[in-house]
C-alpha cells in the first residue's frame, strides 16, 4: 500500500513535468495538490514521507479529524479546502486551511472576510466558476465572475489569487480550461487551480498553476 502511494506519486510528478515541459512552461510552475479526501492518515502518511507537502480536502469536518495530528508530526504541510463551504463553517475553514478553492457567493465571502480579521490568518482564496453552468454544481457564472471578483475586493476587503473550476464529467475538458484561464488573464490573475486525474496534463496546457490529483495517488475511493 505504502510502496504503491508513493510509486503513482512520483509518476504524477512525472507526468507534471513532462507536461509542463511538452507546454514550454518553466519546470515547477505547476503545484500539486494531492487530494486525500475520504482517504484514512495511515493511508495519506506514506505520500507525506515521500515528501509531499501539500494536500487537498473537501470536507471541513472530515480534515479536522485527521490533519490536526498529521500536522503535529509534519508542520509545514500546506492544506487546501477544494470542497463546497457553507458560511457557518468559515471559521474553521479559516482556522484549519492555508488556501480555499472555492469561494463562490457573496454570503461565503463575508463570513470569510470576518474571520480572516478575527484570526489575523490570510489563507489564499480562489474563486471557483461554474464553468459548464450545471444547475447541481457550485461555482459562480462565467459572466458574473469579474464582478463578484470586484465585490470580494472592494467590498469584503478580500484578497483573490485565482480562479478555480471542475469541468463537466460529460465533457471535454479543453474549452473550460480555456475559459477559466480567459477569465483569469481579463482579471489579471496568475493563478489557475484546474485539472483532476482524469485530465490534469490538459489542464497544464492551457495554463493551470495548481492541479488537484486525488485517484492517481491514492487509488480508488469508495462511492460517496
Ligand atoms: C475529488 C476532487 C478532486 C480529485 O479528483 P480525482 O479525480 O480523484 O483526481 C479534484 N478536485 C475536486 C474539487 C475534488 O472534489
């Protein structure tokens, strides 16, 4: 099990640098996000000592269970929320995450402003677009997003990196990842965090800086 996480790790990073390379993009311009969701720290601790650092959940409740510990032991793991927030999670959010992915509603944002004061703790934010306009996904309007970007700023006193997107399952990937990194240069963004198991070389392609691989570590999750 152990050998096997941190065997398809260093394939991933492979694959990262190769497409970085195969898009002429400067080596280590992308940054991965290994996605532990639903996986145990018994299971998350051998791709730590295989040196990975930085780590993606999508559930506020679920991380607080095991990263407090694993963290203890590794303090400069880097934590990244890729789940839905609901506002009355934002200050564990806050408290526990040094990026979160998915700010996507005006709601999110003050409750993340507030806590941000309150904690004096920056965590990098993302905006995170529903780029296939799918009724069942988070996310805000492609055509929305430079204005709900203005309002974090202006209004909440947000500061935003970068935007975020899951494509449609059905879908090619291609012409999202197009579309969010479109979005991001009009804004004058650098950051992309775009790109799964499934499609994270595309991703690089069209500019992702942050990919969030969770399959191709750690094997197959059990059905949610
Ligand atoms: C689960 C998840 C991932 C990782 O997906 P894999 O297909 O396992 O690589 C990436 N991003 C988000 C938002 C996720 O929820």
């Amino acid at each position: 099990m152990s050998l096997r996480v941190a065997e398809q790790l260093s394939a991933v990073q492979a694959r990262i640098s190769a497409a970085e390379e195969a898009a002429r993009r400067a080596p280590g311009s992308v940054r991965l996000v290994a996605v532990s969701k639903t996986f145990a720290a018994d299971a998350i601790q051998p791709a730590i000592d295989a040196g990975q650092r930085r780590f993606g959940e999508n559930r506020v409740q679920e991380a607080q269970g095991k990263w407090p510990a694993l963290r203890e032991a590794t303090p400069d793991i880097e934590l990244h929320l890729i789940g839905p927030l609901q506002s009355n999670k934002a200050r564990e959010a806050v408290a526990l995450f040094d990026a979160i992915h998915t700010v996507d509603r005006d709601k999110i944002a003050a409750a993340l402003a507030s806590e941000i004061v309150r904690q004096n703790r920056r965590p990098q934010l993302f905006v995170q677009v529903n780029t296939g306009l799918e009724p069942q996904k988070a996310g805000i309007a492609p055509r929305e997003t430079r204005a709900f970007v203005e309002r974090c700023r202006d209004e909440h006193g947000l500061v935003i990196s970068g935007l975020m997107c899951i494509p449609p399952a059905d879908e090619a990937p291609g012409p999202h990842f197009a579309l969010l990194a479109k979005l991001a240069k009009e804004i004058g963004f650098a950051e992309l965090s775009m790109g799964m198991s499934g499609d994270f070389e595309t991703a690089i392609a069209f500019g992702a800086t942050l990919v969030r691989v969770g399959g191709a570590i750690f094997g197959s999750r059990p059905p949610l």
